[in-house]
C-alpha cells in the first residue's frame, strides 16, 4: 500500500493524510482510562468539556426557505411518524409507499455521491 501511495513509510502517510493542528501529540499513556471515577465525577469531567463547545447557527437547507409545503404533505408526510419508525404498518398500499420513498432516497444518495449502493431507515 506504501509503494503505491507513493510514501516511505506509515509515519510519512500519517504526516501527510492529518493535519499537524488535530494530531495527538501524547503517548498513549497519557490518554490510558486511568483510575475509575464515580458517575458525578465524570459528569463534572464532561461537563468541563462540554462547555469548551462554541454553538454556531446553522445554515444547513437555508437555501429552500421560505419555501410552500402543502399541509397535507406536511401533517400525511413530515409529521407523521408512521413514515419514519421501524414499525411496518399492516396496510399493504402504506408499506408499499414507504419502501417507494426508500429507495428514491436511495437513488438520490447514490447519484449525489456516485456511490454503488446507499443505505436507509432502520427497515434496512
């Protein structure tokens, strides 16, 4: 794999494949688990870590707004969780629609990436 990636060595495919700002720098001992801690304890650990966290908006779909949804795509569609649980309804014609929308999802995900295959929803 090294010959044909062209690189000497792993050392040499690591520097060139990650950023020197997000490597690790420490030994392995320095990141072992260490001792065990009491649930409140690590609470409070995680707690430190989770407000070093900057929240930023974001702007994911931002480009579809304001957009006109007819309700009865919204409440039949969107917001019915019939449509999204692993739960396959008893009505034919229903598990027929939602095994339809599944693989047009499908299509769009492969055809977006130019992967082979693509995955969805938990019926998978």
């Amino acid at each position: 794999m090294l010959k044909f990636l062209e690189v000497r060595s792993i050392q040499e495919l690591i520097e060139q494949a990650i950023p020197e700002t997000i490597r690790d720098k420490g030994s392995l001992e320095d990141n072992a688990i260490g001792n065990p801690i009491s649930e409140h304890e690590f609470l409070d650990k995680m707690r430190a870590i989770i407000n070093k966290n900057k929240l930023f908006k974001c702007y994911i779909g931002g480009g579809y707004y304001p957009c006109l949804t007819p309700s009865v795509i919204q409440r039949n569609l969107l917001e019915n969780p019939g449509w999204y649980t692993a739960y396959t309804p008893y009505q034919a014609e229903v598990s027929q629609g939602r095994l339809e929308s599944l693989i047009n999802y499908q299509t769009m995900v492969q055809e977006l990436t130019r992967l082979e295959f693509s995955n969805a929803s938990l019926l998978d």
